[in-house]
C-alpha cells in the first residue's frame, strides 16, 4: 500500500513488517560471519592440476563455444536470412558439441 497511498501511516506500518526480515537478515549475516564458516583456500598439488586440466580446458571450450554461438544467434536475429551468420552458429553449434564430447571422455 505504500506505493500506492504515500502516507505516514502506512510508512509506519511497512517498517513493522520489515523489522522480522531486517532480524532474520541479520541473523544470517552473523550465523555465515562465523569463524565456523570462514573460507580455507583450497590447496592442490601440481599432479591434481594436471589430472584436472583435461577436464577443465574441455569446459571452458564448451563455455567460450556457447558465448560465441549466443554471439551468432542475436546477429541471426537481426538478420535471419545472412546465409554466413547461419554457417557460422552451425560452426560454434558444432565446437560446443565437440567439447561436450571431449568433457564426457576426459570425466571417464
């Protein structure tokens, strides 16, 4: 109602129901500041990063695929009869299926 009708006391009545949010809110804000929850930086050993890298280069191709073909699909959107815009989403359609299989054989 306060959107609405801008008054006194309908101000008042909105910071009443706010206050068991503004409690709960900080309630949480306490309960994560605990030392309890505070971060530890991750170690990992050289041979673990290299283990890993198969699996994470795969993703981040996967991911950069998907931007670019995004990219491709809102130029497809301007222009949907640009015959080299649809080669080129079928390009990027392409190398993120291509990382997704290089993903699944590089988990197995």
């Amino acid at each position: 109602n306060l959107d609405i009708d801008f008054t006194e006391e309908n101000r008042q009545n909105c910071a009443k129901a706010a206050v068991p949010l503004l409690k709960a809110v900080d309630e949480l804000t306490c309960f994560a500041s605990s030392p309890d929850f505070a971060s530890v930086p991750a170690k990992i050993s050289t041979e673990a990063q290299k283990a890993q890298e198969p699996i994470t280069l795969a993703g981040m191709s996967m991911i950069d695929g998907a931007c670019h073909m995004l990219q491709a699909a809102k130029q497809l959107a301007v222009n949907p009869k640009d015959p080299s815009t649809y080669q080129l989403y079928s390009n990027h359609s392409k190398s993120v299926s291509d990382a997704m299989k290089k993903l699944v054989s590089s988990i197995k």
